[in-house]
C-alpha cells in the first residue's frame, strides 16, 4: 500500500526525515550509497542497525507530543514468560530456556487510534522510507501490514514494565524511540544467537544465567530508528524506572502482502480484534519455519 493510496503527503516533503545525513530520496547519491552498504553489512554481521538522528529535532517534537497524547489508550498486559512465549515442558530441566519464565508488562496503542494526519503514519507510509528500508535489509520491496491494528503501533512502558528476554514472532523490526524513560529501558541483544536450523538452547539458558558474554547493550534515543531481526536474536528492555514514560513507535512491515498479526496475541496485547483476526481465528495460520513461539 503506498503513501499516495493512504492520501498521506511524503514524510520527505514534510520536514521529517534527517536528509542531510540520511539522503533517502536521493538513492543516487554517493552519501545513500555509502550508508545503504553500511546497513547492509551491518545486518547480514550482526541482525541489527541504528540510525542515530534519522529524524528531524521539529519533527521529533511533534512525534513526542503524538505519542504523548495518544499513550493513555494504551491496553496493558502482564504475563509471566519463557523467551517462547510458550508453556514450560515439566520433561525438561527447571533451567532449561522452556523452564525459565519472567515477568512481561508493557502498553500499546493500536494503528487504528493512530490518526492520518500524524508525523510517525505519514513517516511510516513514506514511498522514500519504505523503499530505503527495504534496501537495507537487501530485500525487492516491503509491504505494509494489512492488519489495522498491529500496522502501526505505539509501544508505551511505564514505572515497572519490562520487556524480559524474547524472540519475537516475527522475523524483523522497525522502531523509533520518542521518549526516553527517567532511568532504565536499555536495549540488549544476542546477536543471531539462534537460526532456523538450531535453537541453540545451552547459549541461551547461559544468558539467563547471567553470562554477559554474548550480550551486545544500546543506548537508544529519541529520534533514532532501529532495524532489528528478532525472531534470531534473543533480546529485552530493561525494567523502566520514574515517572517518565519510555515511548517508541514500530513500523509494521512484511516481505509479503497481506500480513495479519496472529488472533491470540492481538487480543492478549491490544485487548481486542478486528474482524480480520476473527477470520483468521477460523481458517487458521501457518508459520514459514519450526522454530519455537
């Protein structure tokens, strides 16, 4: 779905993007070029890139007061976890990965409350942003979600939320952080720690055991926008801590069209459905590798 479908103006035209750092409507450019291979290379070594300052200090505000304005409608859950988001296997050790749980509590705020006329949707259907993403993770095209609600989400975490040590469902990311919290809410991340061939269970049940060694740490901050394979690279946010709230916008995008979010997990993390996930609740999903949830 493009930019001009959704009567959405370009991000570029609007003052959004950092275009004297990050050129991403000039793909001829030398400067393009340059940091194209360096997300490139950075992605194919270690699953994830960062553009620090991708966008605008202006534009940054107004994404800061959109979330601000639009964070009380997060939906809250908390669940207590394995990095599977599955139920343990009495058959397997107490500290074997499947066996070692912890506490998940975090908001988010549905792309249907989202309004057309916000910064961070007229940046995420972005002709020129979707092309350049797309380039960077060396792929033809990316599409849009087709699910209204888990499109394009605003993920909010408050005194005491974590994201504890995970995968995610699916294969990769695109956020952008509007609000740092008072303290707390670092990023890290294994770096392709597993592969579709191989969970690799002893290197994860070390990191949960406290071995630092394959643990990679980022200092996220406002305006910077982060690509990042999860489903192979294990990963958290640390406990968020004070009154101010940690604010980060996730861009929904797919190799295919016509990607929906599974029915279960938009009901437990939006506390409703659309009428898309009621259908899929009927004709079912199938996952494109055997890797554990």
């Amino acid at each position: 779905m493009s930019a001009m479908e959704n009567n959405v103006a370009p991000a570029v035209d609007n003052g959004i993007v950092n275009l004297q750092c990050y050129p991403i409507h000039n793909p001829e450019s030398t400067t393009y070029n340059t940091l194209l291979e360096r997300c490139q290379q950075q992605l194919r070594s270690d699953g994830c890139v960062v553009l620090k300052g991708f966008i605008c200090t202006d534009a940054l505000a107004a994404m800061r007061k959109e979330t601000q304005r639009l964070a009380p409608q997060a939906h809250y859950n908390q669940t207590h976890t394995n990095p599977y988001n599955s139920d343990g296997d009495p058959a397997l050790p107490d500290n074997h990965p499947k066996n070692v749980f912890g506490d998940r509590s975090n908001g988010f705020v549905g792309g249907d409350l989202i309004d057309d006329d916000t910064a961070i949707r007229r940046i995420y259907h972005d002709p020129d942003f979707q092309r350049f993403i797309a380039a960077a993770m060396d792929e033809p095209e990316l599409y849009e979600y087709a699910d209204p609600i888990a499109g394009l989400v605003i993920n909010v975490l408050r005194d005491g939320c974590q994201h504890p040590w995970h995968y995610d469902s699916n294969e990769f990311i695109v956020t952008m952080m509007t609000k740092q919290p008072d303290a707390g809410g670092q990023f890290e991340y294994c770096p392709r720690i597993r592969n579709p061939q191989d969970e690799n269970f002893a290197a994860v049940q070390q990191v949960l055991e406290g071995d630092r060694s394959l643990v990679k740490s980022l200092e996220l901050h406002p305006g910077d926008v982060q690509i990042f394979y999860g489903r192979y690279s294990l990963h958290r946010v640390a406990r968020v801590v004070g009154v101010r709230e940690r604010h980060t916008v996730i861009f929904g995008y797919a190799r295919q069209p016509g990607f929906i979010g599974r029915a279960e997990r938009t009901q437990r993390i939006f506390g409703r459905m659309a009428p898309i996930h009621e259908r899929q609740l009927k004709e079912g999903v199938i996952r494109s590798d055997n890797l554990e949830d």
